[in-house]
C-alpha cells in the first residue's frame, strides 16, 4: 500500500467526501503546487483585467485538486 492510499482512507473517514478544503492534497508534491500557484498568480483577472490573482490550492477528502483564483481588486473568483 503506498502513502497516497493511507491518506485517502484517513480523510474518507473523517471528513465528507466532496467538500473543497484549502490546502493541496498530499499526493501532489508540494513543488507541483507551488509551480500551478506561482503560474496563476500571474494570470489577468477575467472580471476587470487587473493582474495579480490570490491562488488557493484546494482538495476534497477523495483526491481532487484545483486551484481557486480570486482577484486581489474586484473579488472575482474562478477555478483554474
Ligand atoms: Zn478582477
């Protein structure tokens, strides 16, 4: 059994299983995320053209992973 399927059972006990969490999901190594956040953060705000999004790595109990970018100007949200 491998590290990734520990922490699935663990999280599929304790939490509801499709609820987005903030915080990047252990199976994705912290260099991956830090590179999708890095690269989002430099993306144009669909909304009002500003650049400059917040991006927040997310999960669910059973293994998703995106990342929510919200405008630092006019609070647009979208998912990337
Ligand atoms: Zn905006």
């Amino acid at each position: 059994m491998n590290q990734a399927s520990v922490n699935l059972r663990i999280a599929e006990g304790t939490t509801p299983t499709n609820t987005w969490t903030d915080g990047a999901p252990l199976r994705i190594p912290s260099a991956v995320v830090l590179g999708d956040v890095r690269t989002y953060r430099r993306l144009t705000c669909a909304a009002c053209g500003k650049r400059g999004m917040k991006a927040t790595p997310q999960h669910t109990a059973i293994g998703g992973y995106r990342v929510l970018c919200s405008c630092r100007t006019c609070r647009h949200v979208e998912v990337c």
